[in-house]
C-alpha cells in the first residue's frame, strides 16, 4: 500500500490514486502527503465522485473552510479569523486545481471546476482583471531575539540537538534539509554543507559556522551510534530505532520540549531559520546573497527580510529623514 494511501476513504479512488502516482514521480514525499492529505479532505467534504464535481461544489469548500472553528470562540491574533488560514485553504484548492488538470489532460474531465479568480472589470480603464479567490495576507514571521536563542540553546539536552539548532539559526537549514544532511555532505574544510535535498531538488552549497562542526564533532564522536546503519547524520539515539534518521516529527518534537523549558512562547523550525537570514540582512549581507544562502528561487521572497530587519529599516529611514531636515532648513533659511 503506498503511504500516502492510508487505508481507505477517497485516497481509494482510481482517479486520485493514479495522479498521486503522477505527482510522487515529480516532488518530494512531503509534498505528495499534503496533497494526499488536501484531496482527502476536499473529497470528503463535496462526497460524490470527482468527475461530477462542479464549481459550485468548490464554492461551498472554500466557504466552509472559511467558516469559524470552536464556535468561533477561538481568533488568530495573526489576522483576526477564527477559521483556517487563508494561506491553507490556498493551499488545498491548489492541491485541488492540479487534480482536476491533471484529468482534463487525460481526458476525463472536460474542465477545471476550480475557478483561477473572480472576473473584475476596472472602473476608470474598463479592463478586465480577476480578483484571486481567496486572498492570502503576507504575514511577517516571526523571529527570535538573541536571549530567546540563548535560552533555547541551555534548554537542549544533547550535542546532536545543539547542531540541528545551529545547522537553522546558523546556516538557515530548512528542517527537511537538517534531516536530510548525509555524512558526505560535510565539508568542515570550507566550512560549507552541501544541501542535495533542498526545497523542489535543488542542490546547493551552503556556508556555516564553524560552531555548527565542532558540535557535529562532539556528537560523531560521543552520542551517535557506531552501529548506525544509514549515512544520515542526524540519527535516533535510543530505543527501537536507535541509529535510525531521525524523522521531522522527532526533531519537531525535540524543538517543542526546548522551547517549553525554556519557557518561550514561540520557537518553531522555520521561525529559527528567519532568524538566521534577519540577522545576516542586519549584519550587511546582500540581500542576492541571502538568496543564494536561502535557497529562494525569486528574489521577492528574500526581500521579506528588508521588513523584519528593524535596525537595517530604522538606519535607512533615519538618514534619509537626517536629508530631508536639512533640505527644508536650507530652504527656511533662503
């Protein structure tokens, strides 16, 4: 049984079986569990076979998503809603829209139901344009201070867990990425680590400090098994799956533990890795060198960093205020 499969429900399907095996050739096994997981839920909701699904039946998806959770007693701080994110519901209709594409290009649907947005017309230039959707708000991440990764770091209790956390609020790892580190990978020398499962199968190289080698080192040779059977750095220390590599739920696991003795309210894997790359931006690093250190394919997306570099964004606006004083003074004085 695949693992995506699960046991039973609409993942039995023949239609979303067959396109699961179609995306599971394309992507990481991430990302085919959270279309699995995406289909599964659209599916069961509308309850009627996929190729009689309508627009209408999408409509009322995205409408229920939207819908409040607990009563509506429970309200993001984030942005005020009390159902899912709009970033998760963007998420599954994509999920959803590539299925149906997926059967309009073999033929067994004659149409995509799921809309790409609401046509629009511009009231000044009479043009046509489409509103998405759904409208997903950018958020900014958060960040930790410096004393919250101080006390992060007193509350691990092993060498392996120190480098994991170093390996993201070092060199910006993705959690996927820490997990995915093999032995070969190391390069103490240059102080670099080849990331070769990076987001989407890109590879790249990636600098770190040299804090981040001289805990592996510790952890090779005091805490990691000699009977390891995987060339997986990061491996399970104890029980059954003692030298096994640790799974994301085991580090997310460790993560959580920390941060709850340390007593933070917020410390997530992606939140270390922000961390990282605002206090690289704030340092000077470019913001094209960032990019290349992030592994971003577009340079929008490392131009988060500009918003959550407060020093970075205080010193511009001061020097640039500093210019505008003194020009509207030297016209005062004339």
């Amino acid at each position: 049984m695949p693992y995506w499969k699960k046991g039973s429900g609409p993942l039995e399907d023949r239609l979303v079986v067959r396109y699961l095996e179609f995306v599971e050739g394309r992507v990481r096994r991430n990302t085919v569990l959270a279309v699995a997981s995406d289909l599964g839920i659209f599916l069961s909701f509308v309850d009627k076979d996929p190729t009689v699904v309508k627009t209408d039946d999408v409509l009322r998806f995205v409408a229920d998503q939207r819908s409040p959770r607990f009563d509506g007693k429970v309200v993001r701080l984030a942005d005020g809603e009390s159902g899912l994110m709009a970033s998760t519901i963007k998420r599954r209709l994509s999920s959803v829209a590539g299925f149906y594409s997926f059967l309009v290009m073999i033929e067994v649907v004659d149409r995509n139901p799921v809309p790409t947005g609401i046509a629009t017309r511009r009231p000044l230039r009479h043009r046509r344009s489409r509103v998405p959707l759904v409208r997903a708000p950018r958020l900014l991440p958060k960040i930790l201070e410096p004393v919250e990764v101080n006390a992060l770091f007193r509350a691990l209790r092993r060498v392996r867990d120190r480098a994991m956390v170093e390996a993201m609020v070092l060199g910006g790892l993705r959690r996927c990425e820490v997990l995915g580190l093999r032995l070969g990978d190391l390069r103490p020398a240059e102080r670099r680590v080849m990331v070769a499962e990076g987001k989407g199968g890109h590879q790249r190289m990636v600098s770190i400090s040299p804090r981040f080698f001289r805990s592996v080192s510790i952890y090779m040779q005091t805490e990691r098994p000699e009977t390891a059977a995987t060339d997986r750095v990061f491996v399970v220390l104890k029980g059954p799956r003692r030298g096994q590599p640790l799974s994301e739920d085991g580090l997310e696991e460790i993560i959580r533990a920390a941060k709850a003795r340390a007593g933070l309210t917020h410390a997530t894997c992606h939140e270390l890795r922000h961390t990282c790359f605002t206090r690289l931006r704030e340092a000077g690093m470019s913001l094209e060198a960032i990019q290349a250190q992030a592994g971003h394919r577009s340079i929008e997306t490392t131009r988060l960093y500009l918003h959550l570099s407060n020093d970075w964004l205080a010193d511009e606006y001061q020097r640039a205020a500093e210019l505008i004083d003194v020009s509207m003074l030297e016209a005062v004085a004339r």
